[in-house]
C-alpha cells in the first residue's frame, strides 16, 4: 500500500471515530469534500468505497447505510460514556493530580469518543472546592518508585514540609532519604508510599506530592521486607472534615508541624496570622461535628481552638464527658 493511500485511509478514520456515531453520519460526498478541503486530498467516489470497505474488512468498525446515497459512521469506542464519565470524575477529584496534569489527561480522555460525547463530558465536568497537588513530578515519581519496587532497589529523594506561611521547604535539613520501597498504596485522595528508611532505622510513610522530585534508583540492593509484611495492615482514615452540618468559621492555634495537615483539608486558601517561628492562628470553615473536635484533639494540644466560644465550649464539654468515670 502506498503512503498516500495509508495516510489518506488514516485521515478518513480519524474524522469518523471523532465526529460521528449511528446519529451523526457522513456521506460519500461529505467526506470527499472533508478530504479536500481540510487534507488537500482529490479523491473520487469509488476510491472513498473501496478505503472505507478495507476498513470495515479491517474489523474497524465503520459501518453504512444506504438511502439516496451511502452514509457511515464509526460504531466500535472502547468505552461507552458513562465509563468515560467515571474515569473523568476520577482525574478531576483526586488530590494527587495537579490541575495542569488533569487537564491534559481529560483532554486525551476526549478523544477516546466523538465529538458530540466529548461535548456532553466537558458540560459533566466540574469538581467543587477540591484542593490539588501543586507537585508536576507525581508521575514520574510513581514510575521511579514502582521500576525500583521491581528490581527490589533502593531510592533516594528529598521529602517537603511547609512553614507557618504555608511555603514549601526541604525537610530533614535539607539531606535526602534513603528507602527501600515497598508498596504504593493509593488511600483516599493521595498516594502514600511504604517502605523501610535507612536514616530512621524503621518502616515509614511518604506521600508521594510530599516528594520533591523524581527519586534516584539507586545501585544498592533493597533492605527487604519483613516475612510477615502484609500491605493491607497499613490503614490511613483520611478525615473528612464536612459532615452533615452547616460549616461555621473557626479560629485555631497551630504549632508548625501541622500546617501540612490544614493544608491537606482545607487547600492553601484559609487565612493564616504567624504568632512566632513556631505558631500560627489559622481560619478555617469546618463542620462543628465530633469528627471535627476528634480531629482536633488527635493533635495533643499541637492544635488549639480560639473562636467562636460556642465551639470552644462544646469541645471542653466533649472532653470533660469523655473523662466522666461511670
């Protein structure tokens, strides 16, 4: 076959996997013109019939009706639209995922489909208040992390906290990890990484938009994992911070150490006053709900809760019947 007819039959493809179906067809005469006017392309009736016909022969999909003329349409996506949608709420919503990067998945989901689905996705599409990574390196992350899984290697990387102003910094005095990985776990929103860490002597967690760029496989043979590791052991419950209530605003003091975790639940858009190095008020929209106060109170006394008094006051209520000896 000749690159002209290979590349004119892959035109005629291309246009009739994106812009039509069983309701949106196109005649021979319609495709004639789209092959000259978009491709330059001068082609006659029988050699349209003939390309089309090697692509159905093909098992491509492209079928025809006949009326007044012969009209086609492709009728072979790989996905139909409700699966498309899953797959797309499932890059808009999750939190490891910069905007950018999902933006540019979504549009490569698109064309998995025609025209007039592509349209009704893109009217579907919308995430409300949802707080993403601002790390462009989580793909390349995953892939370093799962290649130096499979040769059982070592990885090096530099970890990320934030400070009281909510800028990233390198953590550890700015000296790399060294681990041996074991396991990506996907919880919730985030990925987490499991592994055992050469500088703490212990098994750790690393969330992966926490590392600061694509890790070094190293040339040094993993420490191996325990006989009795099991994966499933690990459970993080991520803390959903809306429950069923109306939210109210909340002023806390914080230490430091836990501007990753409002981060984490709220975004970086919640008002931040510095009190010194080591402390800062935070104002935030919560839920006032026992799921909040508990999450408050897992941070012993790390997080504080200044205003509205009401909520004060319910939390000491809360904890004063938590110690009420029967």
């Amino acid at each position: 076959m000749e690159n002209g007819t290979k590349l004119r039959i892959l035109y005629l493809y291309q246009h009739l996997v994106q812009h039509t179906d069983a309701e949106h067809t196109l005649s021979t005469a319609e495709l004639m013109k789209i092959l000259k006017e978009e491709y330059s392309l001068q082609v006659s009736r029988n050699t349209i019939s003939n390309d089309l016909t090697m692509l159905h022969d093909c098992g491509l999909h492209i079928e025809h009706y006949e009326s007044t003329q012969n009209k086609y349409y492709y009728d072979g996506h790989i996905y139909e639209l409700p699966e498309l949608k899953i797959l797309v709420d499932a890059i808009s919503s999750s939190k490891f995922i910069t905007q950018r990067k999902s933006d540019e998945l979504i549009a490569k989901l698109l064309t998995l489909t025609n025209t007039q689905n592509a349209a009704k996705l893109r009217r579907h599409i919308y995430v409300a208040g949802r707080a993403k990574s601002d790390n462009e390196n989580g793909y390349y992350i995953v892939d370093a992390i799962n290649t130096a899984i499979d040769t059982k290697r070592k990885i090096s990387f530099r970890y990320t906290d934030f400070d009281v102003t909510k800028q990233r910094y390198i953590a550890n005095d700015g000296k790399p990890y060294t681990v041996s990985p074991y396991t990506l776990i996907w919880d919730g929103d985030y990925y987490y990484m499991r592994g055992f860490c050469d500088e703490r002597q212990e098994m750790r967690n690393f969330r992966l938009d926490r590392i600061a760029e694509q890790p070094s496989i190293l040339n040094q043979i993993a420490v191996m994992p325990p006989e009795d590791y099991n994966p499933a052991d690990y459970s993080k419950h991520v803390f959903r911070m809306y429950d069923t209530d109306e939210p109210i605003t909340v002023q806390l003091y914080c230490h430091v150490s836990v501007m990753k975790y409002l981060i984490d639940n709220f975004g970086a858009d919640f008002d931040v006053e510095t009190v010194d190095d080591e402390h800062f008020k935070a104002t935030v929209s919560v839920c006032a709900s026992t799921t909040f106060y508990s999450w408050v109170f897992g941070f012993n006394s790390r997080i504080k809760i200044i205003e509205p008094r009401q909520v004060k006051a319910r939390y000491k209520e809360l904890l004063r019947h938590a110690l009420k000896e029967e």
